[in-house]
C-alpha cells in the first residue's frame, strides 16, 4: 500500500455510500484507475454490502406473530383497566 | 472528535398519523395495524443484533409495548419507524447487559488493512449469482449470518441500522445518539471486517 493508498483506504464506505464531494471522488477513481488493488478493495467491500443486504434477511413466523399481539393486547388491556 | 448534531427534517407518515390518532382514541385495530407494519423489521434487527428468535420477540414485545405505553408523549417529529428503532436499540443493550453477553470491543482499522500483502485478495460471492440450490443458499446464508453476528455489539448495531435497514447516517447518529462521525467509522470498520470475515469462511473450505 502507498500512502495514497492508505488516504483513500480510509473513505471506501463514504465513497461508495456517496457522502464525498466530487472532487475527492474524482481523485479516488483517478487512482482506482491505476492501482488495481485499491479498485479490488473498493469492488469487494461494495460486494459484501450487497452480499449481506441480499442474503441477511429474515422472516417473523406467524406463530411469533401472534404471540407478540397477543401479549401486547393482554398487557396494554390490563393496564387499561387498572387505569 | 468533531460532534455534528444531526438535524434532521420528515415528513411524518400520514397513515401512520391516522393510526395513532385512532389507538388513542382507543381503536385497538388500529394497535394491531401500526404492529403489523413494523413488526418485521423490528424483529430482525432484534435477531441480528442478538441472534436468537426468542430474545427478538422479546425485542419486538418490548419495544411495541413502550411505544404503546409512550406514544402519548411521542410528538411526530421523527418518523414512527426511527423512534421505535430508538426503542428496540435500547431494548437490545437491556438484553446484553442482562445476560451479561459478550463486551463491546474496538475494532482498530490497523487490523482490517492487511499491508503486508496478505489477505488483499477478498473472495466474495457475486450477491447477483447467489446459488439456487437451497443447501447452498443455507450455507451461503449462515456464513453471512455469523459473520454478522461476530461484529462486537456497537459495530454490528451500526451495520445493521445502517445496511441492513437503510438508514441513512444521520438517521444512524440519531438512533444511537452517537456522531455522525462515529457513525461513519464504526460502519467502515465494520464492512472491512465483514469482507474479511467472509473471505475467511470461504477459505476454510466453504462454498465455491
Ligand atoms: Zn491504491
């Protein structure tokens, strides 16, 4: 890694995420252009965050549903009529 | 570290104002109705920040009953969906804490840069060429899920908020009530550590 390197390795997130402004964007795609380890870096970090959106999702079973309202409508009731 | 106050301006939800002035009028379908649109969600940031189903219905419990219990006092000025997130967060460390589970650690960005050459070239799956075979799939799913899960807390809170619910960084910062900065680094850190946990898990004989 060449101190270049290391300045951009620090922005990936905020580059990919787009919260720099363009002329820092510019100077790194500048560089990914040349060195291919930085643009290795910057491509598989994109990856993982697609990667993990894509395959981290999960799914509230019905019977956990239900379980969760009905505790909920028990509770709230309960304190209702204790005013 | 430079603290930036997160201001942040939304429109509120206008079903979402229709239902809690109806649960306040005392409509009970209208409770049932405002849990259903954000049960999902609340319940998988309680699995992903803690990683048992159990302990995420208890999450999602808590955080809907608080709500129910506060929404009196909750005056708009953020989305629903942000200050139930706010409650579920505080829920999740409640949790930690209780079962004395693991302590929150630093993640030092010494560890994440591999300078010596090794471990620069990152093996990570094309996410659009995810396998079909669904034994694959459960395999691909759990390294993922695990390697989620071996984020210490405050990283994982912050990946979680925001890439795995979308978030944006502010609405991050105000959810944990830490800085936009510190938002920023944790997530960076964590996406390294994320890219460099997967990598390893395939290399240790994984999918391919
Ligand atoms: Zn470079």
């Amino acid at each position: 890694m060449t101190d270049n390197c290391m300045k951009h390795f620090e922005r990936i997130s905020e580059y990919l995420d787009g919260e720099l402004d363009p002329a820092t964007c510019i100077e790194i795609e500048r560089h990914m252009a040349e060195c291919p380890q930085c643009e290795n870096c910057v491509e598989s970090l994109k990856r993982t965050v697609a990667l993990c959106r894509k395959m981290g999702g999960e799914k509230l079973a019905p019977d956990e549903a239900t379980r969760i309202r009905e505790k909920l409508r028990e509770c709230l009731f309960r304190e209702h009529k204790a005013g | 570290m430079h603290q930036e106050t997160a201001v942040l301006r939304h429109e509120f939800d206008p079903i979402d104002r229709e239902l809690i002035e109806s649960f306040k009028a005392g409509s009970s379908e209208a409770m049932e109705r405002l849990v259903e649109r954000y049960e999902n969600r609340i319940f998988t940031f309680g699995l992903k920040m803690c990683g048992h189903r159990q302990d995420a219905e208890d999450i999602a419990q808590e955080t809907f009953l608080s709500a129910f219990r506060h929404l009196d006092r909750f005056r708009q000025e953020t989305p629903l969906k942000n200050w139930l997130f706010k409650i579920a967060a505080r829920a999740c460390f409640r949790k930690r804490r209780k079962k004395k589970g693991e302590p929150d650690r630093e993640i030092s960005i010494e560890s994440l840069r591999h300078e010596d050459g090794n471990g620069g070239d990152y093996f990570i799956p094309d996410p659009d060429e995810s396998p079909h075979d669904a034994v694959l799939r459960l395999e691909l799913k759990t390294i993922i899920d695990n390697s989620i899960r071996s984020l210490p807390p405050k990283y994982r809170m912050v990946f979680n908020l925001r890439d795995m619910e979308g978030f944006s960084t502010e609405e991050a910062a105000q959810i944990m009530g830490i800085s936009i900065q510190l938002v920023k680094t944790r997530l960076h850190r964590a996406r390294l550590f994320l890219r460099d946990k997967i990598t390893a898990a395939y290399r240790e004989g994984g999918l391919q």
